[in-house]
C-alpha cells in the first residue's frame, strides 16, 4: 500500500467515527461576532474570557512595542533574545504574585504548552526518583510533559484526594510532585486545591497548579486560583496562560525564585526556543493593567451575570449540564456523531459552538463546549441558551 492509500484509510476511518476535524477561516478580530468561512457568526467558542483581544489599548501596545522593540526577539532567551520587555513583565508578574511566595520571582514562556514542558521536564531533572502523581483529566500539555520527561507518573482519579493520598503513601520517591488544573479545561469546575495543597505539605510534594483558565478570570483582580482561594503553599508552583482571558499570547510560570532558576538552566523548551516576540510582552503589560483594574473587575462581573443567565435560560431534559463556576459551560451529550449533528444544527443558526469529542474527553462524554465572555451581551446568550433547548428536543433520544 502506498502512503497516499494508507493515509487516506486512516482519515476515513476518522470521518466514520465522527472524530475528523475541520479547521475554519475566521476572517474577523477575535470577538464574538465573527465573519468565518464567509459567514457572520455569533462566537461562543474562544478563550477570550475577558473580551481583550480586541481591545484598543492593547493593540496600541502592541504596534507601539513593535515601533520600540521590532517584529521579533532575534534569538533564544540565553543567547541574545532576552529583552527588556521580557524582563519587565516578568518583574511584574512577580510583584503581583508577591503575598503568594516567599521570594517569586516569574518566568514568560512562548505558550502555556511549552510552559507545561518546561515545568515537568525540569523537575524531574531535579532528583533521580522524582514521581508526578497527575489528575486524569489535566491537560494534553502535562501529559505530553510528563511523557517527554520520561519520569515515573501516577494517575488519580479526577478531583479524587482520598485515591492521591493513597498512591502518595504508597510511592516510594526522593521528590514527588502533584500537578493539576486548577479549572478543568472540558468541564469548567475547579480542583480541590486547598486539600491539594494541605496533602502535598504532608509529603513535602511539590504542587504544580495550571491556572489557564483561571487567570484573568478569578479572583478580586483576576490574580486566578489562588486570589480566590487564598492559596499558599511552601513548595507551589504557579501556571498562568496569557493568551485566554488576558487576550494576548504566551504563558508565564510563578515560583520560588530558586526553582525559576533551575527551570531557566534546564528546560529545553525554554532553552532551545526563540525568545516570543519583545512586543507581545510590552503589550502583556496594558492587559495586566486592565486585567488587575477596574475593566478587569467590571468584565468579570459581566461574565458572571452571563453565567447566571445562561443557566436560567438553560432547561434541559436529557443532557447534562454540570455545575461550573467559570466562563466554561458544558453541555454533555454523550455520542460523537450526536453531538456534530447538534454542533451543526447551531452552525446552521449562526452559532458557534465546538463539539468535543473523544480523545480530547472521555468516551461517550461527546458535549458542547460553550465559551462565554465578557464580550457577549445578555441577548446573545440567552439567543444561546433557546437555541440548545431546541437542538434538545429535536436530537435528544
Ligand atoms: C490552553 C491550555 C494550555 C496551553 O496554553 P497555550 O498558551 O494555549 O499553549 C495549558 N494548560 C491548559 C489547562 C490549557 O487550557
């Protein structure tokens, strides 16, 4: 069989199973109104928590970072791609995440993925027996993480505390450390963080939190988990994504200022990189102002509200919405080919809204992924919200 053939079964196969995915043109800014394959669309599908994507301040920022510090960063961090920009947002974020950590000290990376590979890679170079004990439902760039650095990794079960006591007593390690999400990325409910934390302090465990999805978005000034948890925690590791709710790109890693270190000296998806963009991180710093500010504080009261809205108009008989307490609204409703039809159902009503299936959630749990933002009025989510009640009663079984 030539390659050609053997490709083209593969996709086949992939179509038959309602798994193939389509990439769409979107033709507009990020926003909720978005031209796309040449159509208007109402957008319930990007991260964009805060609608700052399109914000003028920030795009100001960016052409002037561009004007001062040009298109691109020229190298890698430790040759000579380093910039003043770069070092003056992560002394930023440092300084906000300051009544977190003893001495912090913050570290920017390209993306949240190169972030996780960074993090895992270079503990599990701290020690010879280090073990990751992972949630089952983090993230792909975790588990790539771990895979990549090749270290022993034990599953719990998700948000299960009693089963990651027991897989922690049971496993013998030099170094053992806990990485979570902190808001799970498919279902929008939040880890069990404070237990977490109190479990990793009996074994001298260090807690890995990725927060992507809830900087920006939670707390008093969008400082994420631990603002709204008042989260401390000796041996914390701290993920934030900025490329979300922050409306820009790249990624950034808060620590013991020792720990950033080691994680400079030894990720290589830090190391061999070219250094993101100079003006990306200028503009970075007019979205953290308008984040930890009064818009901040505004855009997450109307994300809130829409939260509120979108359950009250959400009544449904068969499929499952679950509680969460973030812009991410699922709707569960079980089988891939079912949940295309009603991703395409919407589509054809002008609404935007991804259907997720397998592998990137569990078998049989093929949902909506609603997104919601500051950015959307009350209309359009309740137009949201009528639109998947129809779609119930006409596909549900
Ligand atoms: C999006 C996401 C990432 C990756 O961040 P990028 O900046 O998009 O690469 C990592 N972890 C979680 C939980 C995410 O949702």
């Amino acid at each position: 069989m030539d390659l050609s053939t053997r490709i083209a079964q593969r996709l086949a196969a992939l179509d038959q199973q309602g798994l193939r995915r389509r990439l769409r043109q979107v033709e507009t800014a990020c926003g909720p109104k978005v031209r796309v394959n040449e159509r208007d669309m109402l957008a319930f599908c990007s991260n964009d928590y805060l609608g700052l994507a399109s914000h003028p301040e920030i795009i100001a920022a960016l052409q002037e970072g561009a004007q001062r510090y040009g298109a691109g960063s020229g190298a890698s961090h430790l040759i000579s791609g380093h910039s003043h920009a770069h070092a003056l947002l992560e002394a930023r974020l440092a300084q906000l995440y300051s009544r977190y950590f003893d001495s912090p000290r913050a570290l920017y990376l390209s993306t949240g993925y190169m972030a996780n590979l960074a993090v895992m890679t270079s503990l599990a170079r701290l020690e010879h027996e280090t073990v990751f004990f992972s949630e089952r439902l983090n993230h792909a760039s975790i588990i790539d993480g771990l895979k990549l650095a090749r270290a022993k990794t034990c599953i719990y079960e998700h948000a299960d505390v009693t089963h990651l006591g027991r897989l922690l007593s049971e496993t013998p390690a030099a170094m053992r450390v806990v990485v979570t999400d902190s808001v799970f990325s498919m279902d929008g409910n939040l880890a069990p963080l404070r237990e977490l934390a109190e479990l990793c302090g009996q074994y001298d465990a260090i807690l890995v939190v990725d927060d992507a999805h809830g900087f920006g978005v939670l707390g008093e000034h969008g400082l994420g988990v631990l603002e709204v948890l008042s989260l401390q925690y000796v041996n914390l590791i701290y993920m934030g994504t900025l490329g979300k709710a922050a409306g820009v790109s790249g990624a950034f890693v808060v620590a013991n200022e020792q720990l950033v270190e080691w994680i400079v000296q030894q990720a290589r998806s830090y190391i061999y990189t070219t250094a993101a963009a100079p003006a990306l991180a200028h503009a970075l710093q007019t979205s953290l102002d308008l984040i930890t500010g009064t818009q901040g504080r505004q855009r997450r009261a109307s994300l809130a509200a829409h939260q509120a809205t979108l359950k009250q108009y959400l009544h449904l008989q068969k499929w499952q919405a679950p509680e969460s307490d973030t812009a991410i609204q699922p709707v569960i409703i079980g089988g891939n080919e079912l949940a295309f039809q009603v991703g395409s159902f919407l589509w054809n009503q002008g609404l935007w809204v991804p259907a997720i299936r397998p592998p990137t959630v569990p078998a049989d749990t093929a949902r909506l992924r609603i997104t919601l933002s500051a950015a959307h009025t009350r209309n359009e989510v309740t137009r949201l919200a009528r639109a998947v009640v129809q779609a119930e009663q006409e596909y549900a079984t």
